[in-house]
C-alpha cells in the first residue's frame, strides 16, 4: 500500500484469504476517502468480475491497493516509472498468475490527493507507456480514445454504497 492507503478493517487480510486459500493474487473493492477521511464512496472504475493482466489495456480498473499479489511472482518497482511503477509492477505479477480470485469484498481505503494526481499529466504519460510496453504502441493508442471516450461519458463521479 502507498502513503495515504489503509486496509479497510482490521480482518481484511484473513477475510481476504478466506475466500480461496493458495491463489496468486486476489482483488476487491477500494472506498475513496478525502484528505481529511471524509468517505467520497467505491471507486468509480467498477471491478471487473474476471481479471487478467490484458484487464488493463483500457486502464487501471482496480485500484493498486485492492490487489494483494503473492511475493514470488514479484519483482522489483521499475523506478524510470517515478509516478504509475505501481501499474507495470501489477501487470508483470499479472502475467505469471495461474490464479487471480475477485473477492467481491471491499479491501482497501484509499486518500485522494497523492503526488500522481498532483502530476496528473505526467502519471498519464507514464501510464501509456506503460501499456505501450505491455500490450503495444498502436492498440494503446486505439484503446486511450476509448478510455478518452469513457471518461468523457462518465465525469467525475464515485459509486455510492
């Protein structure tokens, strides 16, 4: 978890494990809080009920604090990614994954307002390249006018729960 990010209860960890003991990574839910911990709501990016590393090709639709990932299929940040390492570091554990569980619970509370939204464009910047890398230069080209496309018909907003 980053700076600002907390396990939503103090059994989230054992709920989590709970659901299928022994997969590669498990997913959930993640509540937006404001600077001053005024809950905003569920993300507004739903959870897909399936995941896989391709998942991401149309953004990041789970929050990096609501994946818990098993140690051996990670490697290091890669740190030329100052603002969205977080991104790549999940789509290669992702790749080495035989089984990824949705929890269908929330797991994770998450404060707006981190560096990546202070250097919003160049997280953005970051994040293409990232999926450049991943899933190639001209379809993340093609899939960021969807994401454009996407975000344009769904202003900022939070699910409600």
């Amino acid at each position: 978890m980053n700076s600002g990010d907390t396990l939503y209860t103090n059994d989230t960890v054992a709920k989590v494990f709970a659901t299928q003991p022994h997969a590669d990574i498990y997913y959930g839910e993640t509540e937006v809080y404001s600077d001053d911990w005024k809950k905003l709501g569920i993300r507004r990016h739903q959870t897909p009920e399936h995941f896989t590393w391709r998942g991401f090709k149309y953004g990041m639709n789970i929050g990096h604090q609501a994946i818990y990932i098993k140690r051996s299929l990670t490697q290091p940040y890669d740190l030329s990614y100052q603002l969205s390492s977080d991104i790549d570091w999940i789509i290669r554990a992702a790749k080495k994954a035989n089984t990824i569980v949705n929890t269908h619970q929330l797991v994770a509370k998450f404060r707006e307002g981190g560096l990546s939204k202070k250097k919003h464009f160049r997280s953005l910047k970051e994040r293409f390249w990232i999926f450049a890398k991943h899933y190639g230069f001209i379809p993340t080209l093609l899939n960021h006018l969807v994401i454009g496309l996407r975000r344009g018909l769904n202003l900022i907003g939070y699910k409600q729960n």
